[in-house]
C-alpha cells in the first residue's frame, strides 16, 4: 500500500530520479523555496502530492494553480560546497527545471 | 498560550498577546464562544503528544505489516490508531538504519507533526537549529550529545511544503522481551525529530 497522493501520475513533469535544478529567483513576496537552495541541482526522490502553490496563495489570491510537490534531495555538496550528508526538500513543480547533462 | 521559552530562544510574547486580543474581538462581536475555541483547539490537538509518536513507533517495532504500511504512507498507519484524523497535512515516517540517520526541521519557519506530536519544543523555532542544521547536522547533533559514526549517512528532511515528517528511531538492543507499552515508553520526543537515538 502506498500514499494514493503521493503516486506518480501521468502529469508529473518529473519521474523520480530525474535530475533537476531549481530556479534562482529571488520573489519580492512568500515562496517555499529557501534561499539555500536557489540555483542548486538536486535528484527526484518522489512525488509528494499536489497543493495549490503557496507563492500565490500567501498573496490572498484565489486563482493559486495547483502543481505536484516534489520531495528533492541535495547534495550538500552542492548546497554549501561542503558536508557528507544529505538535505531533502519539498518543492512545487514550477520551482525546479530539467537539469541537462550538456549543461553540467 | 505561554510567553515562550524562558531562556530567551524564542520569545512567542507578541504573538500570544495579539492572538488573545482577536479571542477578545471574536467574542465581543458574537462572532464564537470561548467554548467553541476551546474544543475546537481540543479536536486539533486530540491525540497529539509525543507519547503518541512513541505509541506509533513501538507498534512499528513489534508489527512488521505496520511498520511497512507506517513507511509506505504514513497519514494512513497513523489513522489505524486514531490519530491525524482530517489533518490536511501528510505524514511521512523516515526510518533510521544501521547506516543511515535522519533528522527533522523546518527552515522556512516552524512545520512540525503538531497533530501527531503536539506543540515543538523551543529549540525546534530557534533561529540557531533551523539554519545551522542543514549546513552541519553533526556538529549540532552532537550538541544535543549525539555521537554518529563517520560512516553514517545523515539525511535532513527540510519540512518546506504540505509533508510533516516524523523518524522512526532504531528499536533499542536487548529490548526483545519487552511488550509494546514498555517500548513506547523507551521513545523520547528528541528521538522522533532525529536529535538523539535509544
């Protein structure tokens, strides 16, 4: 048995494993992305469920779009180009982009 | 309501003496009762205790089909006992092994498994934890007097979106003959956030 919520569906932009990067903006307003991990590459653990996107429902508005959460993990390496261990976050879908291998 | 952690962590002062001026506002105007408040607090935090966070992790311990459906989906395990009922929030129980370790936070602001675990400790809303623990896990584990060998793997689950997360500790050794309410007792609240061990 599995959390129905947090299976893959066939929207998902993303598949677990995918490696992914997430955007560098920095939003004059509330975003659940934290500063640390702005910019950063990080790997597809899983789906986490889908809910309306914090950044436009903290505003007020009620026209949030609702988006799959992705759980991510990070290197922390390649947060704080330091550490052995490991930082997983919950990010909505329109936070993270492919990270392509030409790229790296 | 309490004015926060008296050692001056994290004063909660401001934020209790405005929360009990709109309770003062919302009975002036009729718009509830003090009573209504009262169970509607009570019905959110039925249940919710760190002693039902050992309850839970005690049945994983000694009901293996437990323990794999606690991993698989934990909002639904949690349910079979009662709790987490109608939370919005999703549970995920992360497991502790021989090799690896893991550890609760929430950057961004304070997320926690309130309807499971009740309020966070004063620590948990710190400043110092909440930004120091995903640079250095174990530089601050071992300040809360946990030693991990260099060959485990720490995980720091950062609780930023609708998942609250819970850890499912390592069931101590030489602890075989003891019944499920023995073995929740064993289960401190430091070790369901993963800063301790049994």
């Amino acid at each position: 048995m599995t959390d129905p919520a947090a299976a893959p569906t066939a929207d998902d932009r993303f598949a677990p494993g995918a490696r992914v990067r997430t955007f560098r903006h920095d939003p004059p307003h509330h975003t659940r992305l934290p500063r640390y991990a702005r910019g950063k590459r990080g790997t597809v653990v899983e789906p986490e469920g889908p809910a309306a996107l914090a950044d436009v429902n903290a505003r007020g508005r009620g026209d949030a779009p609702v988006e799959q959460i992705y759980a991510v993990r990070f290197a922390a390496r390649d947060l704080w180009g330091e550490g052995d261990h490991h930082v997983v976050l919950d990010l909505w879908e329109s936070y993270l982009e492919e990270d392509s291998d030409d790229e790296r | 309501m309490t004015s926060g952690d008296p050692a001056g962590g994290h004063s909660d002062a401001s934020i209790s003496r405005k929360v009990r001026r709109l309770e003062t506002l919302l009975e002036e105007k009729g718009v509830l009762t003090g009573t209504q408040l009262d169970e509607a607090l009570d019905a959110f935090l039925a249940g919710a205790s760190p002693a039902s966070g050992a309850r839970v992790v005690a049945r994983a311990w000694t009901d293996a089909g437990f323990r794999s459906r606690l991993l698989a989906d934990g909002t639904a395990a949690v349910r079979e006992l009662g709790y987490m009922e109608g939370a919005e929030q999703r549970l995920r129980v992360v497991e502790n092994t021989a090799s690896t370790h893991n550890v609760i936070v929430c950057t961004l602001c304070s997320c926690y498994p309130l309807r499971l675990l009740g309020p966070s400790p004063s620590w948990y809303k710190s400043e110092a934890y909440r930004s120091r623990v995903v640079r250095e896990p174990r530089a601050v584990l071992e300040e809360f007097g946990l030693r991990l060998p260099e060959t485990t793997d720490i995980t720091v689950w950062d609780s930023s979106a609708e998942t609250r997360y819970m850890v499912l500790p390592r069931r101590p050794e030489g602890t075989q003959g003891l019944a499920e309410e023995e073995l929740a007792a064993l289960v401190t609240r430091n070790a369901l956030i993963g800063t301790a061990v049994l």
